[in-house]
C-alpha cells in the first residue's frame, strides 16, 4: 500500500478522455441541446453536490445505493455527489421556479459519479444530456418527451435506432388487483425481473397465468400489443394499457419510421417512475442510450413529470465516423488576417511559434491536413 502509484493511474472506473475524442463528445453535447433547446426547453446548471438529505429524498431515493457521501467541512453537514441529475431538475422546479408557468421544461448536461458501474456501463462516471417536462400527466408530453429524445439523436446521425416502451406500474396494478401479499408481490417482482417463468408461477399464486401472459408479451411493437390486446387485465392495469396504445398511434405519427419494442414488465431501473417509461437503443451498440418517463417530483406540492436522459459515453459509441476536423498550419509570418477568417468559415488553425525547415512535414507532424500557402488552404497528401 505504501508504494507510489504511477500518475496515469486512475480508480477503476474513471478515465481521461484525450484527443480528439474529448473534443467529440463537446460537439455530441452541443448539438443534443441544441435540439432540446429548439423544441423550448431552457438549461440549468445544478451543483455536482448537495445536502444528503436533499439528494436522496422523492425521485433520488432510487439512487441512495449508487451515491457517494462525505461530510462537509464547512455546515458539518453529510453531503452527496450526483449519481444522476434528474432529482436535482426535480429539486429545482419544486423551489426556485415553483412560481414559474407549467408544463415547465428543462434541460441539462453534465458528469455524475457512481459508487460502481455495471456490466453493461462499468464506467463511474458518466456523462448526462437531458429533458424534464414538469407539471403535465397528459399523453402529448408523453410522446413529447419520447420524440425529442428520438429527435436528438437522430440529430447526430445515429442508425438503426429503437426505443424499447414499458410500464413498470402494470405489474404491481395486477398484484393489487389479486391482493397479492407484499412478500409474494416481492417475489414475482424478482421472477419477471429475471424472466424466470418457473419462478413466477410459484410465487404468483392466482396471478400466474395472466403475469406469465405479460411476461412472454415482451417483443416487437405490433405483436406485443396485439398479445396484450388480448388480455383480460384488471381495471387500472386496462389503463395503463390504453396509453400505451395512444401513446403508440401518436409516436408513428410524430417519429415516422421508428422502431419500437414493448416490454410490459421490466422494472429495472424504473423503480421511481409512476407510468409509460422507455429506452433507446441503436444497432450493433452494447447497452442503453439513454432512458426516461413519467414520475412524480418530491414535496408537498408534488407534480406529474416526464423526461429523459442520454448517456454520453454509450452516444459516441454509436455516432457514425466523424468527419476529421479542417486543420490548416499557419507558418510563422503569415497574415493574421487571413488565419482569422478561417476560423470564421470553420477552419481550425494551428500557428506556428517558430520558423520551421520544413512546413509541411511540420504540418502534418501536429496532426493538420492542410497547409497555408499563398493564402490559401493547401491539402497535404
């Protein structure tokens, strides 16, 4: 334990993002809140930290286990780094804006940091872009919420994208329904979670037969909702059914083309939410996009909400080739004029600081495709 550790090295899970991939992820960024602000949402910058009981009170329960603690020096007070950002938009539409005219949108970007990542994201720290649509329970800021998303990332070029829909109240509506005990609901909850059939049937008593239907639902959009179209559900899990339905014949109309799969009982990381939840996913990509849906903000005067969060590090991993920046050398002595107005057309310009015995050989040493001559840009072969 007493030996010096090498400078490069970093605790598992972080990592250093360099060139030219740092820069990437800036413009990935840009251009995702870009399309969030054209559709009216407005940015806001919460702190990386905050008091713990803040933190991890309503919607950031969820989040207590994945969320790092220390005390503050200053109040002597325990306060926590940011597993995820939703709670903090939450936090922030409930008292500094409370006042402010709803349906109220936000939207933000930043890190969070995580106790532990997963299999699928072993990352611990993870980059954040996302939108909270609070003070509405309708269907439209449903569908607003999942094309925005969908609108965003096909902004960047992504193909074969697919949104994955669930409903992680309709399990417990069905529970309810055949007054399962909390130690069985409990039970099913783990069976559907593992997909274990063996496991539900066990535990689900009377339930079995219709949550062993829900179970094997799960699949392509069309056929999920022709299974479930032909279920006799319980009265509030009907309901849950028929927004999704609407949700659905509106989505093909806002989003045409996108593909869709419907999972009626995953719950895994929905533990919060209160209705119709998603997540996206692209082709040949391991892991989730981004994820979202409707929840309910904390306090007293709590709200219907819906949202959405992009993971930044599983983006990039699905944005086409990026065309390699213009990068022009600009030899000592050369007009500052005129490197200025290729910054204006977009060009990235690289000065020189000394003369160099050979300009091109030069140029394409730091990394320039092109060379200033005559004032103009030369491409280097």
């Amino acid at each position: 334990m007493n030996e010096s550790l090498h400078k490069a090295l970093l605790p598992e899970g972080l990592r250093d993002l360099l060139p030219p991939d740092a820069g990437i992820e800036a413009e990935v960024v840009a251009r995702l809140m870009a399309v969030l602000a054209g559709h009216g949402y407005e940015r806001v910058k919460p702190p990386l930290a905050e008091f713990e009981e803040n933190l991890l009170s309503g919607a950031g329960a969820a989040m207590a286990p994945d969320t790092f603690r220390l005390m503050d020096p200053v109040s002597g007070r325990m306060i926590g780094l940011r597993a995820d950002m939703t709670p903090q938009v939450a936090r922030i539409a409930a008292t500094r804006l409370k006042k402010s005219a709803r349906p109220l949108r936000l939207c933000y970007a930043g890190q969070v940091l995580r106790v532990r990542g997963s299999q699928l994201r072993p990352e611990r720290q993870v980059g954040q872009v996302g939108a909270e649509l609070i003070g509405s329970d309708s269907v439209s800021a449903d569908v607003e919420a999942i094309a925005v998303a969908a609108e965003a990332l096909a902004s960047l070029g992504i193909i074969g994208l697919t949104v994955d829909l669930t409903l992680p109240t309709l399990v417990p509506a069905v529970c309810n329904a055949f007054k399962l005990a909390p130690e069985s609901a409990l039970a099913v909850r783990r069976a559907l979670d593992h997909k274990d059939a063996a496991a539900l049937k066990a535990a689900a008593g009377k339930a079995g037969s219709l949550l062993g239907d829900l179970l094997k639902a799960a699949g392509e959009g069309a056929k999920a909702q022709k299974a479930l179209a032909a279920l006799d559900l319980p009265k509030d899990a009907a309901a849950e059914r028929a927004r999704l339905g609407e949700v659905v014949a509106r989505l093909k109309s806002a989003v045409p083309g996108l593909q869709f799969t419907i999972d009626p009982v995953e719950n895994r990381g929905f533990e919060y939410h209160t209705g119709i939840s998603f997540s996206f996913f692209a082709q040949d990509v391991r892991g989730e996009l981004g994820r979202g849906g409707r929840y309910r903000t904390d306090g007293g005067g709590a709200e219907d909400a819906t949202g959405f969060t992009l993971y930044t590090d599983t983006v990039l991993q699905a944005v086409p080739g990026n065309v390699p920046a213009k990068r022009v050398y600009v030899p000592e002595g050369a007009d500052p004029a005129i490197a200025r107005r290729l910054r204006e057309q977009g060009w990235i310009t690289v000065a020189a600081l000394g003369p160099a015995e050979d300009a091109r050989q030069e140029a394409k040493r730091l990394g320039c495709g092109h060379l200033l001559e005559g004032g103009k840009p030369v491409a280097l072969s």
